[in-house]
C-alpha cells in the first residue's frame, strides 16, 4: 500500500450515474481482486478521500478499472476527470478475495448487488483462468441501473434480477439463487448489508466469503469508522477497510 499519481486512460458513462474509469500506474501490479483504493478528489474543501473497489486489473498494460456510482460531491468530481488528467491515490487497500478457495474444476456462484457488483468481475476472471466454472447473479433496482452483464457473461452464465421487473428477473438476487439447478462449491458475495445477510442464511453449508460496503474515512485503519463485530467475541471488532472487506461468513455480524 503507497500513495501515488495515477494517471486517467478514459472514462465513459456506462448506465444511470455509474461511471467507468480507467486508471494507469505501476501500482496497478501489487493490486488483486476484492481490494478497493482511496482516491483524492481534486476539490480541495473535500478533505476526506472516497474508497472506490477494483474491477478489472491488467498488470500487463498497468491499468485498473473502477466502476462507481455519483452519489455525492466527491464522486461529483471524480465525474469530471477526463484523459490525461492525474489522480491522487492510496492503494491497494483491504484483504480482497481468495479465488484459491474455489479448486480447479469447481464451481462458484458470485452474488452481486447494485454497486458491491464491480469487485466480483476480476474475481471472475482469475477463476476462470485457473480453471473454475464461473456463474454469476446480479442485482439491480431497475433496467437503467444494470452494468457489465456483457462482460461478465463471457465469462460465465450471467443472470440478472431488478426489482421492478425491467431487465432479467423480476425480484431480488435470491429470487434466481432460489432457482438455480446446481449447489456452487464456493459464493462470493458483495452488496447492500441485507443482501449479505440473507447470502450468508442461504448458503451457510458452503464456503461463502462476503465483502462489506461499510463508510470509512480513512481506509488504512486509523480512523475506526469501519468497525464490525465478530462473531466469536461480542465484546471485539474487526475494521473492514484493514481487515476486510472480505470476510469468511460467519466471521462478523452483519
């Protein structure tokens, strides 16, 4: 983990608010799938940085992609970056996925939910290149929210869910996890708290590892606002940005 520039190879508008940016810098070679990096935003009454997950790392070309979504003045600015343009970073941050927990030939399910869907497309990746069977699940509010279901159907089966019916599954994620016609070896989930919670329920006989979406300023473990209980001692935590933000289920209370 380093401060460093990166510098922006493109970004693009690719569904409702949700922007894809692409970023270059050798840092870019010590990253792995399920990390997050903390970006400056270029304003400078914005003090905090925004922790922002990995989707795709090309080690080859030294370029990440990140997918977010404008929720705030912070993501406002990172909106108006264009070619060319340098980046502030602190990266890569976090215990990311494990892709060595699925075992050659075995097959994992990926649960995705609204923007936690990201992290799980270079994990895709990395399974399938080591010889898994990828399916994934994501979910969605509505039609004009969906992203990346082209690219992570070639990887794999590529089912989508909204809640209002207009793309895929009417319903939520479990709605197509209910009816799937196979049992995963291994799930990998990240979303909303309540999708992983009901993720954790359903698939408690598997190995099942979850990425939390918690707030947190400072994302090195400095600052506490990213604390989650653990499951085996009320009484102590651990910090999702330090020690997550991926935990085996059961490990926290979520």
């Amino acid at each position: 983990m380093r401060q460093t520039k990166m510098e922006v190879v493109s970004q693009k508008l690719i569904a409702d608010r949700v922007f894809e940016l692409v970023l270059k810098g050798d840092i870019v070679l010590e990253m792995n799938p399920g990390q997050f990096m903390q970006l400056k935003p270029r304003r400078a009454d914005l003090l905090l940085r925004r922790p922002i997950s990995i989707c795709a790392i090309d080690k080859e070309a030294e370029q990440c992609t990140l997918l977010y979504r404008v929720d705030g003045e912070g993501t406002a600015d990172f909106a108006e970056l264009v070619s060319g343009d340098a980046m502030d970073v602190i990266a890569p941050l976090g215990n990311g996925f494990a892709p060595t927990e699925t075992k050659l030939g075995e097959h994992a399910l990926l649960i995705g939910g609204g923007i936690g869907v990201p992290p799980l497309y270079q994990l895709g990746k990395d399974l399938v290149a080591q010889g898994s069977t990828v399916t994934f699940v994501l979910g969605f509010n509505s039609a004009k929210d969906v992203f990346y279901e082209k690219e992570m159907g070639k990887l794999g089966d590529c089912f989508v869910a909204t809640v209002d019916g207009t793309r895929g599954t009417q319903g939520f994620v479990t709605t197509v996890t209910d009816a799937l016609d196979f049992a995963p070896d291994t799930v990998y989930s990240c979303g909303p708290t309540a999708m992983l919670r009901v993720v954790s329920e359903r698939f408690a006989n598997k190995r099942t590892f979850l990425s939390l979406e918690e707030r947190m300023a400072c994302g090195v473990g400095a600052c506490y606002a990213c604390v989650c209980q653990r499951t085996d001692d009320p009484t102590k935590s651990y910090k999702a940005c330090d020690e997550g933000p991926v935990f085996r289920a059961g490990e926290v209370v979520i």
